[in-house]
C-alpha cells in the first residue's frame, strides 16, 4: 500500500481504506433544477463525490442548489478561469477541479490556494491526453505516459511551492495501456491520493469494458482512492459500473453475483432470472455472494463458496444455502424463493 498524504473531501477522507466512487453530472449547467434531481439520483445510486462542471459565473449558483439537496461532497469542475474558482470557494464547493498552470500568473495561483486553504478546500489536478501541453508533445512526440506524469508533476510544483499539499491528482487516457502505465508511474513520485479513470471511454459496452481493465488493473496493484467509469450515457450507469468493478477486485460491497455461462444442461431461462437476479438484488447492501447456475449437477458444486444461491432443473431450481441444498422450487418461484432467503439474512 502507498504511504499516502491523506485529503479530506467533505465527509470523505481519501487515505487507501477506502475507495470512493465519483461521477460527474450531464444536465446543462444551465438547467438547476434537473442538475439537483439528478445530483439527488447519483447520491441514491450510490455514488460517493459528485463533480459538476461550472464553466461560467452563472454556474456557480449550481453549488449551493445542489449542496442543499445532498450529503456527499461536490467537485467543481474548471477550466482556465481563476475568478470561477475564487467563486466556487465562496459558494461553498469541497473540492476544486483546476490546473494551477493554466490559469494564468502566480498571482492567481496564490489567490486561489488563499481562498481553499481558508475553507479546508483541496484541489485537484487533471491531465488527459487529448489536452496535454504543446512542449511535452514535443518533447515525448505523443501523449504517452510520461508525458502524462511530466504534465501531471509540473502542476503539482505550482502548488507545493504556494505550500498547498491538500492535492488529488488525476492522469486520464483513452488508450487503456497508457492510462495503466501513467498511473503506475506516477504512484511512484507521490503520495498523493489518485483519481482513476479512462476519460473518453465510449458508450455503455464498451466503455464499461476499457474501465474495468484500466481502473480494475490499478486497484489490484493497489492504486487509486477515488474511481469513475466515464460513459457516453446516463452517469448513475457509471455509478452501477463502479460499483461492480469495485466488486470485481474484492474491494466493493453489497450483493455479488455469480451466474454459470449455461451449456446444454440447461433446462429454465437461466439468462432471463440472473438478470432479474441482479436487477433485485442491485439495492440489497448485505455483503453476501449469490450464485444463478444452470444446472444441479455442477451447480452448487461450482458455486460452493456461494453463500446463497439457486440451481435451475428440468422446469423447476433447487435452492441452496453455503453448498447445501434447501429445498426445491418452480421455475415461476425461484426468483421469489430466492429473495425471501436473502431477506432472511
């Protein structure tokens, strides 16, 4: 584990015990009232730091729209604009979303860490490769990871000279082994938290799949304090990714499914009741795995770790609790059966 410097993020503290899901509001920064619904959807579907961007002064009155309506922490999101940032302080916001340099002078630098320092505000620096600096493209001849971590680490110096240590540092690709590559080296030269994500992704299939490699990747090797899957799509699916990927590498809570492929054993709709399975189960915060599987004979066996689950027959399941059978169900019931024994639980 990475000997980090702990950020405080309103209520979240990023120190590695845990991983914080983020995602980043759609509507138009325009619209306040569907920016607060849907600020209100993210914080129910589980989403941890909510980001919203402000790109002009009459954005700002997003912050304390959406700060009434929700607990978890909210990011502004700003680009080149000092004076934007001063405003978001004043509002309220927990976290600042800026690149020291690109908003001009140190001048405006200082005025910036003044005013966060003052609220307990920690900022965040983002580099992604579609917006790296001219110099380093040059320099490296393409966006590649070191590029990535020079751009990254040269903001950083900005704001440790300004003595601001209250950093969360984000380094984005689209290209998944960059992304990895850039996030390994940079855990290397810092100890500050990490922001996790493949920017640019694409729509739900396949920017779901790019996510879990690249951001599933790093948390294994133990990178990574806060996590969003950037989708071309509703981002309380990015919540839902999230979660799952969180999941995936034993770092997530909630209900875990497993579900066997089906083969020619098949008897019952396997497809249809895993997904009505998942779907159920998708608000159920027991820490506990369930198994779908097609068939008795391999059923329990292969999902004997399992802490409940179901095994379909010919026309009917068999329930099971830690490798042991309950009882037998109709088809039409297994769904039902199933949950009352997770309710029980």
């Amino acid at each position: 584990m990475r000997d980090l410097r702990p950020v405080k993020v309103g209520n979240c503290v990023l120190d590695g015990q845990k991983i914080y899901i983020q995602s980043m509001l759609s509507v138009p920064s325009t619209d306040v009232e569907n920016s607060v619904k849907q600020a209100v959807e993210l914080e129910k579907a589980g989403c941890e730091i909510v980001r919203a961007a402000i790109p002009n002064m009459d954005a700002v009155k997003l912050i304390p729209a959406i700060k009434e309506n929700i607990s978890i922490p909210l990011v502004a999101d700003i680009h080149f604009d000092y004076k934007l940032a001063l405003a978001a302080a004043e509002a309220g916001i927990d976290k600042i979303r800026i690149n020291p340099g690109n908003i001009g002078d140190m001048d405006r630098v200082k005025a910036v860490v003044k005013a966060c320092r003052q609220r307990s505000i920690p900022i965040r620096i983002g580099v992604n490769g579609g917006s790296l600096e001219k110099p380093l493209l040059e320099k490296y001849g393409r966006p590649c990871a070191e590029a990535l971590v020079e751009s990254a680490m040269g903001h950083v110096k900005i704001l440790e000279q300004c003595d601001f240590e209250d950093i969360v540092i984000s380094i984005k690709s689209s290209d998944v082994p960059t992304m990895i590559a850039a996030y390994r080296l940079l855990a290397g030269q810092c100890n500050y938290p990490l922001h996790l994500g493949v920017t640019e992704a694409g729509t739900e299939r396949m920017g779901i799949i790019k996510s879990a490699v690249g951001i599933g990747s790093l948390l294994t090797d133990g990178i990574g304090e806060t996590i969003r899957v950037s989708l071309t799509d509703s981002p309380v699916k990015e919540v839902y990714a999230a979660k799952d990927i969180l999941k995936a590498v034993g770092k997530g809570s909630g209900v875990q499914i497993v579900s066997c492929p089906t083969c020619g054993r098949t008897r019952i709709d396997l497809i249809g009741l895993a997904k009505k399975v998942e779907e159920a189960t998708r608000g159920i915060h027991k820490d506990i795995k369930v198994a779908v599987m097609g068939c008795v004979v391999n059923g329990i066996g292969e999902a004997g770790e399992a802490d409940i689950g179901i095994a379909g027959g010919d026309g009917c399941a068999v329930l099971f609790k830690n490798g042991e059978k309950l009882r037998r169900v109709s088809e039409e019931d297994a769904l039902n059966a199933l949950l009352s024994e997770i309710e029980k639980m």
